[in-house]
C-alpha cells in the first residue's frame, strides 16, 4: 500500500474530532495548508456576490477555488449547517429559494387513527422518534399540513451558530483572534474559526 492509500484509510478510521484536531495541527504548522484549507473551506465577499450576479441572469457557474485569493479577503465559511431545514449548504449557492422548511412545531394530531391503535407496550406517543417513523400522525402548526407535507416557507439557507471555541492558549477575546480578518457582519462566522498560529502567538 502506498502512503497516500494507508493515509485515506486512516481518514475513513478516525471520527471527526480525530480530523478536526489533525486539519488543526497541520494548519498551525504550514502556511501552504492553511491557505489550502482556506481556499475549500472559507468565502470572499466577491464568492458571495457572484451568486447573487449569477442568479440574475448568466448561466456561470462558480468556481471558487480557481482564482487564489489573500487570507485577509476571506468574510465567512463556505460551508454550514441551516438552523431551517437542517441541511448542509454551500453560502456560494445559497439563492432565495434554496431552502424550504416548516416554521412551526410538529405537535401530534389525537385524531389520527394510529393512535387509536396504539398499544401501551408501544410506549409514548410524542416522541421524536413517531415523528420521524409516522410523520402523517403529526401537524405543523405553521400550515396545519401533515407532517410528511411540503414545507411551507422557501428562503436562503440561515447558518446556525457555530459553538464558540475555547482556546487553551489565547484568551478568546484576544485581538489576534481576528487579526487576518476584515470586520464581520453580525451572523458572520469566521472568527471563532481562525485561531492564530503558533508563530504568531
Ligand atoms: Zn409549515
Ligand atoms: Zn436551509
């Protein structure tokens, strides 16, 4: 085998937060890596831009990792999970209509004929669990459609926040936290993700 097949191997064997601590090290470590890392994982404003150009009207595609771009260019993280529906987006293609979702809650329908068949063995109706294996036995209360009914709301893909990281060796207050950054936008995330490297600690 080959080190670059034992090293996709190992990739398949280790869990996330084995990945994240490794992309960490490496990136603390190499320059070339973390401008890499940067070009897959973050955004330029004109990234973000382009989308909107793109959307009114030329059919071009976006193709951020062709054109190198300057550490300091980079305004949010390419990649996020949606607060809405829950789903992986990319910010580069996230349109008005991108995202559908229920803004309610999924609250049990008594009427339903399942649960006049439901046994005590079967244990409690409410779960999380009968929402997903008997959706039909739920409503939303945002459109009263059953819970396998289309979404009702359509929009952009909203980011949830990401859990702010606690470094062991810089306050998270300190400025160096967001030295290669430009200001940010209030939902913007980039800073809890760029911890300094070890040379400029
Ligand atoms: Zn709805
Ligand atoms: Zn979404």
């Amino acid at each position: 085998m080959t080190s670059l097949e034992l090293v996709l191997k190992a990739l398949d064997a280790a869990n996330i937060g084995r990945l994240r601590t490794t992309i960490e090290k490496i990136c603390e470590q190499s320059d070339v890596a973390l401008d890499l890392f940067c070009n897959e994982l973050l955004v330029t404003q004109s990234d973000l831009d382009k989308h909107n150009k793109d959307s009114n009207g030329s059919e071009n595609s976006i193709n951020v990792t062709s054109s190198k771009r300057k550490r300091e260019e980079y305004v949010g993280v390419r990649y996020a999970t949606c607060e809405q529906c829950d789903e992986e987006f990319d910010a580069t293609e996230n349109g008005e209509e991108s995202c559908q979702w229920h803004g309610g809650d999924l609250v049990i329908d008594e009427e339903h004929d399942i649960w006049f068949e439901w046994e005590p063995y079967q244990g409690e109706r409410n779960t999380d669990e009968n929402r997903k294996d008997c959706p039909e036995a739920f409503i939303w209360t945002c459109c009263e459609r059953r819970g396998d009914g289309a979404p009702c709301e359509t929009g952009k893909h909203v980011a949830k926040d990401i859990p702010k990281r606690v470094s062991p060796h810089v306050p998270s207050t300190s400025p160096r936290n967001v030295r290669r950054c430009l200001p940010l936008e209030s939902n913007s995330l980039i800073t809890t993700y760029l911890e300094p490297r070890a040379d400029l600690r």
